[in-house]
C-alpha cells in the first residue's frame, strides 16, 4: 500500500495504486473511508498506524466489493469502531439486490456483491449528518446508495466512484478505455450517476479524492471537462 498525505486532513492509501481508500484525520482519531480488495486490511491498519492515532469510524462510500472487501477483515481488527454505510447500500453490503419500490431499474452487477460483508453496520448514515467534520452528501448513481463526504475544514471531497481518476479524470458514466468496467458493468443508472457529477461539481471541492487514481488538488477544471465528456444517461 502507498501512502499519501494531501493537506492536513487527508491521507490516501493505495492498493496497487489503483484503489483507494482514505484516512481522515479527527481529534479523536481516524476516520477510515472504504476498505479496499480483500486482502487490504493489515495494510491499511499498518497505514493507520503510521499516522499514529486509532481508527474510530469505518465509512462506506458504496457497497461494491472493491470497497467493502476487507471490510470484515477491519472490523474483526477494530471492533470497537462505528461502521457506518447509507442504509440503501446497506442492502447490497449483505448481498440483497433486490429493488426499492419507486427506485429507477438500474443495474446491479453480481460481481460485485460477492462474497456479502458479514459485518453488519453500527447504524445507518444519509445527507445532511456529519460523521467528525465531514459532511455527507447523497452521491447516487454508482450505486443506489453512494455517498460522499465533504470536509468542512479544507473542502476537500471524497467521492466515491462517482468520479474515477484514473489517467485523467472522468465521471462513472463513460466508459473510457483504460477503466471500462464502471461504466459498461458496475454503475447502477446513469442518468442519476451525472446529476450527481453535477452535483459534486457544484460543492466547489478544493481537493478530489476519487475511488480509484491518485487525489486531485484544484479539481474544477478537469470536473468541468469530465463533465462535458460524459454521457448523461
Ligand atoms: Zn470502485
């Protein structure tokens, strides 16, 4: 795993350099974002431990197996810290894939449920509460239930898959060549995936800090020209 830090707050750790999760500094402690492949936890506690202070909260930004997969391994590790994931993702984390009533049909990959998460969350988290200082923001599209979260003292911004960074920045909706997979399989329905690529765009983020490629300082630009790119459904 590679560590990087990106201000005061935010720290990436990546698996491969391809996917992330993040540890964002509190006055209590850590909070961790997503937990990577499986097989990533006792990297990702060695980069906790790096950073000197416990993991207190383990937030999910989606339930796809690229982001829960050591979640079990994690839990077992830190018991005594929240998990925390929105309560419709919650549904996929133990392998439902069944549809909400009134919910646009979208698709939901297989592949990326299996194995279901045998942790079960502490609670359910939604827009508009705070986990520390980061503010959730509702980020669907990829999922039905992907969040994002907003640090309120820098504004840097953890988005999920909403936006992958992956040789140039683009939005989860279109397929470019090197990473296809989040567009032709992975993403729920895409018409909500590019309003909420507006929607983040809009908060005025001060730092992206996507899924999968390295932390984008300064992002508005290449959101702006992400944006254009993408298909809108
Ligand atoms: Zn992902």
């Amino acid at each position: 795993m590679h560590a990087t830090h990106h201000g005061d707050h935010l720290i990436q750790v990546s698996r491969l350099r391809v996917s992330n999760v993040y540890l964002v500094r509190e006055d209590d402690g850590l909070t961790l974002i997503d937990t990577s492949l499986l097989g990533s936890a006792g990297a990702i506690h060695s980069a906790a431990a790096a950073v000197g202070q416990p993991i207190r909260r383990i937030v999910l930004t989606h339930a796809h197996s690229d982001h829960y997969g050591s979640l079990d391994a994690l839990h077992a590790a830190v018991p005594e810290a929240e998990v925390l994931v929105s309560a419709r993702d919650a549904r996929l984390l133990r392998g439902d894939r069944s549809a909400e009533p009134g919910e646009p049909r979208g698709r939901l990959f297989p592949g990326f449920f299996f194995p279901p998460a045998k942790t079960r969350p502490t609670r359910t988290i939604a827009e508009g509460e705070r986990i520390g200082s980061l503010e959730v923001v509702g980020a669907p599209g990829h999922t039905p239930g992907q969040l994002a979260f907003l640090d309120s003292r820098d504004r840097s911004l953890i988005c999920g898959d909403a936006y992958l960074a992956l040789g140039g920045l683009f939005v989860t909706t279109q397929p470019v060549l090197r990473f296809p997979f989040p567009a032709l399989l992975g993403t729920w329905h895409k018409p909500t995936a590019y309003e909420t690529a507006l929607k983040l765009r809009a908060l005025e983020p001060s730092r992206l800090a996507t899924g999968h490629g390295p932390v984008l300082p300064s992002p508005a630009a290449e959101m702006d020209r992400a944006i254009a790119a993408a298909p809108r459904g």
